[in-house]
C-alpha cells in the first residue's frame, strides 16, 4: 500500500506551532509546564481530536492519540516532543509530532484500517532546560523514573514539575507506559551538521551517544577587586572558568565523538569590583562509548579537585542527569534504509549527538530513528532550518515505514 499526504499541512502546521512563543528572529519559546507549552499542547490535541484520535493524557503530562486497528494489539507509535529551549527553533521535537499527525491523516484520506493500532505522542519536558532530567516524560514512561521523583524535579525559581504540570491542566489520569507499543519511531531534524555537509537526505540513526550532565556549586570568599593580593583570592568565579577551559581542551585531547559544554553560569554578587564568593555551573559531556565518557567525567572531577584545593574553595556537585548510550533495534534501523532508498533517497547510518525520546523508548520497544538535515547544523538556535523538501521526504519515509508496520 502506498499513501502520500498531503504536503501543505505539515508545513502549515509547522507555522502555527512555532507563532506560540515565538521569539525574534524566527524561533520558539515553549520551555515545559509553562504557559507557552499549554498552549501548544491545546493546539496538538486539538489536531489529535479533529483526525478522530482517541486522545489520553498520562500523569506525567505525556499525550497520546491512539487510532484503533482492525485488532487489539500493541499499537505501532511515533512521536518526539513540543517543548523548546528558551532560544529554540521551530523543528526540534515538533516536527516528528506532527509528521506523526499526518500518518495518521494520510491513513484517514485513504480510509485505510490498519491490522495495529498507530498512536502519536508527545513527551513531557524532553529539553530539560528547565527540569532535569531531560526526556523526563519518556524517561518516566519506560520506567526508568517513578512519577513522585519527577514531580519534585524543581526549576531555577523553585517551581516544583508537578506543581507546573497540575497548573497547566495536563496532570492527567492513566499511568505512564500503560500502553506499550509493538514499535517506536522518531522522525526528528539532524540538529547537527553531517547531513547537510554531505548532502544526504536521510540520516539513518544507529544509536544515541551516553549524557552526562552536573551541576556544580561553588563557594569561595567576596572581596575586594583592587585591595585582595591575587595569593589571597577564594575566587568561586575562578574555578567555573578553569573548568570551561579545561572541557574544551579535554575534548579536542580525546578526538572521536566527545563534545563538553560549560551552558549555564552564574556568579554571585555579579559584579565589576567584587571576587566572586558563589559560582554555580553546569558541564553537559557527551560521549558514543561510555568507557570514554566515564573517563571524561573521572578527569573533569580531578581537575575541579585540584582546583579547589589550589583556590581554597568548596564545591558540591549534582548529577542532573546520566544516560549511557543506547543503540537502537538493527532489524527497525535496516527498514528505516530500506524505506528510505526505496524512495530514491541518500542515505547515512549515524549515531545521535542529541538526546531524544526515542532513546528512552528503546527499553520498551524496537525503536529507531529517521533523521533530515538541518541547515548549516544549528539547532537550540533561533535560526534552526530545514528545507520543506527534507521535511517531506523524511515524513513520507515515516509513513511508509508505519504502514508496513502496522500491517505486520
Ligand atoms: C536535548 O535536546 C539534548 O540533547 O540536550
Ligand atoms: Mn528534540
Ligand atoms: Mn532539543
């Protein structure tokens, strides 16, 4: 069975997601549990109901639109996620929901009922950027975290997860991962550059690379700028600047696929004449092989000792999040391809840089991923792009692989 659908929605649909929080210069503002997010989940539950899904919110806030099979078996689901970063684009997360939507749409035109059922989800807060862990609503669906320890998540402003959840009205009834899937599928945007270098149109992923992310409070002594000799100086500042280095050089030192990242810093009193007394930062490491990235974690953690000792200050760390790598179903990867090259498209077996839902998924289903290129890799970044051409292929790959899934 072949079904194409109908180009024009995606693409406006896209639009009408991304004018929600819509920040200068063309990118999105939908950080999890606030206002913006509502909003964005109204309008996805809206579509969800107008193309008949039978539409279930869990207790973590992750929706699902469920449309019947001709049996009752475990449903084939795809899906990513709606929030953004507080500088985020308009196609992380977004576009695999709603190529999803339009599977579902393309099944309706045709009147096809297929032998599974196919549900389309969204996940709970997958960014992270303001509760961690991220992918905490597929995290808490694969079971991997219990529901009390997610609700007690807390932002930079002390707002508890569930606090915000219950707020925006999508603390819902059924237990997260009531319904598990036959498969998983993730169509989502490349958000790095290989893609587009190479000119390849379909991103076949292999794996998601292992995270690690901490959290770091540092307290020094304030002083004075101009009267402290330098041999005096507790400086808080100091050592989150030593360590932005020292990831940077640990990085380039150790090749492969090792990135390291200094994303959030903050320095009390803040100001010009003072020597910081608090520092508080984060390191994101992210390594394909976990023995390296646990190497990575082991010499940042030497390096911070040393320099505490040396700056006579104290640090206290809190692992936000950890995941080791995951690799993804051989059998659903080799199907991706074929979907793809049946299209005539290009293709790249890959591994993620990015963390997704799909990678929590894993340990409840066969999952895989399909990736389209990004424009110049940026993603988290306002300016994030992907060519309606890419955007189509990738969703038409996805559609042609959940059909014949869904009749498996
Ligand atoms: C989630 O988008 C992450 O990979 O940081
Ligand atoms: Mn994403
Ligand atoms: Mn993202």
């Amino acid at each position: 069975m072949t079904l194409k659908f109908a180009d024009r929605h995606l693409l406006d649909n896209l639009d009408a997601l991304a004018r929600i929080g819509a920040i200068e210069g063309g990118g999105c503002a939908r950080l999890a549990l606030t206002d913006e997010d509502r909003l964005g989940r109204d309008l996805v539950v809206g579509w969800m109901k107008e193309l008949d899904l039978d539409v279930r919110v869990d207790a973590i806030g992750n929706v699902i639109g469920l449309r019947a099979g001709r049996e009752n078996l475990p449903p084939i689901m795809t899906g990513s996620h709606i929030d953004t970063v507080r500088t985020g684009g308009r196609y992380d997360g977004n576009y695999g929901v709603l190529a999803g939507l339009e599977v579902v749409r393309a099944l309706n035109a045709a009147n096809v009922v297929t032998r599974r059922p196919v549900a389309v989800a969204f996940f709970t807060n997958e960014e992270g950027a303001r509760f961690q862990p991220d992918m905490m609503g597929s995290l808490v669906y694969a079971g991997g975290l219990g529901l009390n320890e997610a609700y007690a998540a807390v932002d930079q402003d002390g707002v508890a997860a569930g606090d915000a959840l219950r707020r925006i009205g999508y603390l819902g009834a059924t237990m997260p991962g009531a319904l598990k899937p036959h498969a998983f599928l993730e169509l989502h945007i490349e958000q790095g550059p290989i893609l587009d270098e190479e000119k390849v149109r379909i991103g076949v992923v292999e794996s998601v690379q292992g995270i690690s992310w901490t959290e770091y409070t540092v307290t020094g002594v304030s002083n004075h700028a101009g009267t402290t000799p330098m041999r005096l100086r507790r400086d808080a500042g100091y050592l989150a600047a030593s360590v932005n280095l020292f990831v940077r050089k640990l990085a380039w030192d150790m090749g492969g696929n090792q990135v390291a990242t200094v994303g959030s810093l903050a320095l009390r009193p803040n100001l010009i004449n003072v020597v910081p007394n608090r520092a508080v930062f984060t390191v994101d490491l992210r390594n394909t092989d976990e023995a390296k990235l646990k190497e990575a974690e082991a010499a940042v953690a030497a390096h911070i000792a040393d320099v505490a000792a040396a700056e006579r200050v104290e640090v206290k760390s809190k692992v936000l999040a950890r995941f080791e790598p995951v690799i993804f179903d051989a059998s659903l990867v080799d199907r991706v391809e074929h979907h793809a090259m049946a299209l005539s498209l290009s293709t790249r077996r890959m591994p993620s840089g990015a963390g997704h839902d799909a990678q929590m998924m894993q340990r409840l289903c066969p999952t895989a991923m399909i990736f389209v290129p990004s424009v110049a890799g940026l993603s988290h970044n306002v300016k994030e792009h992907t060519e309606p051409a890419d955007l189509i292929a990738g969703a038409q790959v996805l559609l042609n692989l959940m059909v014949e899934l869904a009749e498996s």
